[in-house]
C-alpha cells in the first residue's frame, strides 16, 4: 500500500528529493519481522539495508520485544543527574565489557550525530583543562558522522558538506582510502600509502594545535561503503599517537559486529581514545548512543564545585530507560550467541555470493566485510566511467527493487547490503536475485529509451 501526496502534506523526508514522491510514494510499514518488512495489505520486502544500519539482530525481536514491554510497565523516563534506571547502567558495564581495551567511561546520548558532538567537545575541553592549546581537528576525505554541525564539519562528502565547511576553521583532511577510484590516479597499494601519508603530513605541519583526529575504522559508510585494509588504520594509529592526537573511532554504523570483529577498530590491534556506538545499539528499537573514553581521558573532568573540571552537556533523553532496555537486551543478545564469530559462515556464504555480481558488464567493484558487501555500477568497466548522473542508475534500480520486494537504498551509484545477521543463507541469495533483476530490468529499460 501506498499513501497519496495529500496525506503527506505535512512531511518533510530525510534525504529525499520531494519532487520524486508523486511518483515514488513511500509504503507505509505495518509490521516487521527479522529482515522482512510488511505493508498493510500484507506484502512483503526483504530490508537489505537494516532499515538505516540499525536493525541489525532483525525487527520484531521477540527477546528485545520482550525488554521494552517489561520495562515499559515500570517507569519510560527517568532524568538522568540525581537518577539512573538499572538498565542504563547494565548497558554501560555491558558496553565496556565488550570494548577493546582502555575504554572504561561512558557518556549516553541520542544518536550518532550527539555521539559525534560529545566526543569532540570532550576532546576540546581535555585539552582546554590540560592547559594546552589543542583546538583543531583532522579528518579523513570521504568521511561522514553525522548531520549536525560539529558532525558536519569534521565529515567531507562535498554533496553534504560543502555549503557548510564555508563555516568552520579548524579542520583539515587528509585524502580518502577510497582506492577504486584514487584521486590522484595512481594504483591501489600507493593510493592507499598516500592516504596516510597526507595525513602524516597534516600533522607534522600543526600536529601540535590538534585535539584529535576521527575517522571511521575500516570502512567509510556513507561515502559508498568503501573498505580500507586494516594497515592504513594501523598507521592512522600511529601517526595520531606520534603527535599525541587524541583517536576517536566512529563506530557509529560499523560497530557490534558489522566487519566481522565486535568493533571495527580491532582489525587493527589498536584501541582508541574515544569510540563513538549508535545505530544498532538498541537493535534499531529506540534512538541511543554512546561515547566511551578512557579512564585518564575521564580522570581531567572529575573535579569538585567550584572548578571548570565539569562536563556540561545532556540531552533530554539521555539515559532513557526504555532505550537502555532495549540496548541492554542486544548487548546481552550479542554476548550470548558469540556475535560476530558465529556469523563467521554466513558471512562467508555472503561474500561469495556478492563476488558474483562481478560477472555484471555493468559492476565496476565490488567491496565486502563482514556482513557488508557493497557494488560499485559503472558505464563502463574498463575506463571506469560512471554513468550520466542524470540517469539516476542507481535510484531506477532501488525503485524497480522496491516493486519485487526488495528494500536498498543506494549511495550514488553504489548499491549495498547490510542486512540483520538474522538473515539466512536463503534470503541472502534471493536478496541477491531480486537485486540482479532489478539491475538487469532497469538497464534493459534504459536501452530501449536510449
Ligand atoms: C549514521 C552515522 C552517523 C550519524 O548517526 P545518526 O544517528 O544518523 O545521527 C555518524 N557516524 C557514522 C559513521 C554514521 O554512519
């Protein structure tokens, strides 16, 4: 089932150009049930994006479902200063229980973006009460945290940030690990030493007035799911370390299991300042995040009236009890059943099925972790030249999708999948089979009107 345009006269969509709604109405979900997703009148769609990277143990978890409703009959709200609910604090010694190393404290917020914010303003203020003048940040190009404007103005996809960076001093970029397509044209292995080694550089020339540098561990989500080796995080590591840069891993979308290890950042053996976790920390159930420091990073804030050492931030919602029933139930979910290391077939089972979209005169790359797995469409395979933008490849495909039931959801033009881990070896492959016809129906549509 689909609305009409009048009964969405008062919505304004995220990310959408309301110009294609007439066309494109959304459907209206009903209910939802591992990775499928059901319409009113009953119809269904596999999610092959876990709805926005949240919905990663599946919708309708009974276990997770079974959480909220028990805590929901106790109390939905409590202020978090004077007051804490039980779960919120399970979740926390959930959380740091399961983090890399170090990482001992952490700070509840609302979604990624907050966590984004919080992180870089802890990492301002620690340099502020050390006394030292440490006020700028680096980045990675290519990088995306977050949609408000401190998240902004560390994150570099020019389509999203450019009108905005006109705004901020401060932060600089080194280059992308994005070695498909190497802005400077040079081959994968050097394009990615060049990466880091402009990063290297950003902080030889003022490494000593920067606060910290973020970046998003192993892959850069939203910039086409573009997977980095674990040796340039390494050096990401290392170059921070060098000029005492504070790390701070966006594990926003890629942590709690997505790349095949519990958090991104341990393909790398290293263990950062701050981690940022959101999206699937409730299981996609209620908006939750947090930021986790180290104790030392803790230790600055930790002070008595009257003195500045005092974190003044909050959110209305922080610590939200039913939130924090919800992110307690999959924490203890993916403890249980050994997440990610039990996925470890699966995930195999994924990444071989994804490798033959190769055979595709029309996929350019194709680009996997864990339980992700991303395609990169091209015109031409040879040249790498991408289709005409005003084609819109990838969107004609995400709608002819939608019609065989199947939900994704395109970064340009790279299409992905990034399922619940719930999902089976059966769905992987008609996901994979529903994804195929749309591609080949759209492209056969787009010769004919050519
Ligand atoms: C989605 C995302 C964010 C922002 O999270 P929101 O909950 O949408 O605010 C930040 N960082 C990364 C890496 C993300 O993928």
């Amino acid at each position: 089932m689909r609305l009409s345009k009048d009964a969405l006269a008062n919505i304004w969509f995220p990310f959408t150009y309301h110009g294609d709604l007439e066309e494109n109405p959304p459907i209206v979900v009903d209910r939802g049930s591992g990775v499928y997703l059901y319409d009113k009148s009953g119809r269904g769609y596999i999610d092959a994006i876990g709805s926005w990277w949240v919905s990663i143990l599946g919708h309708n978890h009974p276990e997770i479902t079974a959480a909220v409703k028990e805590q929901l009959d106790k109390v939905e709200h409590v202020l978090m200063a004077g007051c804490i609910s039980e779960p919120t604090v399970e979740t926390a010694r959930l959380l740091v229980h399961m983090m890399p190393r170090g990482l001992t404290r952490v700070f509840f917020s609302d979604n990624g973006s907050t966590a984004v914010e919080v992180a870089l303003k802890i990492a301002l203020q620690y340099w502020a009460l050390r006394g030292e003048q440490r006020t700028e940040f680096v980045g990675l190009s290519g990088s995306y945290h977050g949609d408000t404007l401190g998240a902004m103005a560390v994150g570099m996809i020019p389509q999203y940030h450019t009108l905005f960076h006109e705004r901020f001093k401060g932060f600089s970029f080194s280059l992308s690990p994005y070695c498909y397509r190497c802005p400077l044209g040079l081959d994968k292995q050097t394009c990615e030493a060049q990466c880091v080694e402009s990063l290297e550089t950003l902080l030889s020339e003022h490494g000593d007035r920067v606060a910290g540098c973020i970046f998003e561990p192993m892959v850069q989500g939203a910039a086409g799911m573009r997977v980095y080796p674990a040796k340039v995080l390494k050096r990401i590591f290392a170059a921070c370390r060098t000029h005492s840069v504070l790390t701070v891993a966006d594990e926003v979308a890629m942590g709690l299991g997505r790349t095949g290890t519990l958090f991104a950042c341990e393909h790398s053996g290293e263990s950062p300042d701050i981690m940022c976790v959101a999206k699937g920390l409730t299981g996609g159930y209620m908006p939750m995040s947090a930021t986790v420091v180290r104790e030392e990073i803790y230790a600055e804030f930790c002070g008595a009236f009257p003195s500045d050492r005092i974190f003044h931030h909050g959110h209305s919602y922080t610590g939200n009890p039913l939130a924090s029933a919800a992110a307690q139930a999959t924490l203890r979910i993916l403890l249980r059943d050994r997440i990610p290391q039990s996925l470890g077939r699966l995930a195999q089972h994924f990444r071989r099925e994804l490798e033959k979209f190769r055979e595709l005169e029309c996929v350019g790359d194709v680009r996997s972790i864990g339980m992700v797995g991303a395609i990169e469409l091209v015109a031409n395979r040879g040249s790498k030249e991408p289709f005409p933008a005003r084609q819109r490849v990838a969107f004609r495909i995400a709608r002819r999708a939608l019609d065989l039931g199947l939900i994704i959801r395109p970064l340009g033009d790279v299409l992905y999948f990034m399922p619940a881990y719930v999902i089976t070896e059966d769905a992987i492959d008609n996901m994979f089979h529903l994804a195929r016809l749309a591609i080949g129906q759209t492209l056969d549509e787009l010769h004919t009107s050519a």
